[in-house]
C-alpha cells in the first residue's frame, strides 16, 4: 500500500471550496518562513495558511498553543472579502467543528489518542524557500 496523499493534495484554495466546503482534521502546524503564519497540515494531506483572521477563530476555540489545535475538526469553505482598491475577492473561511474539549458531538476530547491521527504528509521545501523571481 502506498500513501498517495502527497501527490493528490496542496494548499486549500478558495478554488477548493467553490464546490463545496471541506471538513478535515488537524494533525500538525509549523509557521511558514515565507509568510510568518500558521500553517496547518490536515488529515487529507492538504494544507491551510492560518491567516490572523482564521487564527483568531483557531485560538479563540482551542487556544493560542498551536499544540492544542492538534486534532481538532474545522470546516474550510467559501468567503468574500473587500480588498484595499475597494474590490471583492474571494477566500477561505474557517469554522472551529469540535468543541475544545471535544468533538462536535461533544464526545471525548480529540487529542486522547494523538498515535491514532495520520502523520503529517512531508513535502520539499523548494517552493517556500525560492528567491528567484521570473521576469
């Protein structure tokens, strides 16, 4: 068997949701070097820049230790903001599904058992960490 996450995921889009939202599990977060924001690697491999208006709804529901929103169930689906030029743009909206000490069936807390969660999908740096700028 081989685990084809890494080849069949990437990074949620407001693209991703159009269709429809998405409810994934967290099961990691490290803070991107590029963008200095959150970064959360879910159970279906893909991943989620916790930009600081997610991250509020992120700590306000599990609480400001990153280690905390481990496990937890959160829903990602399609928003509208107004940029700067006075514009709509579409994006991705987060919504915390289990309770902080729980699931959102108000069952056992989600972190009892982390050895059960999937492992972190790896992925090469080169993208992240490119300087180069095409002209």
């Amino acid at each position: 068997m081989v685990d084809v996450r890494k080849y069949t995921s990437g990074l949620i889009t407001p693209d991703e949701v159009r269709a429809g939202p998405i409810e994934a599990r967290i099961v990691s977060v490290y803070i991107s070097e590029k963008h200095d924001v959150p970064v959360l690697e879910l159970d279906s491999g893909d991943q989620f820049f916790a930009w600081p208006s997610n991250g509020k709804k992120l700590a306000r529901a599990y609480g400001y230790n990153s280690d905390d929103w481990i496990g937890h169930q959160i829903k990602l689906e399609l928003g509208t903001y107004t940029d700067k030029n006075g514009n709509p743009k579409d994006t991705v909206n987060l919504t915390a599904v289990s309770s902080r000490d729980g699931n959102a069936d108000g069952g056992t807390p989600q972190r009892a058992d982390p050895n059960k969660l999937p492992a972190p999908v790896k992925r090469p740096l080169k993208d992240d960490l490119a300087d180069d700028v095409p002209f």
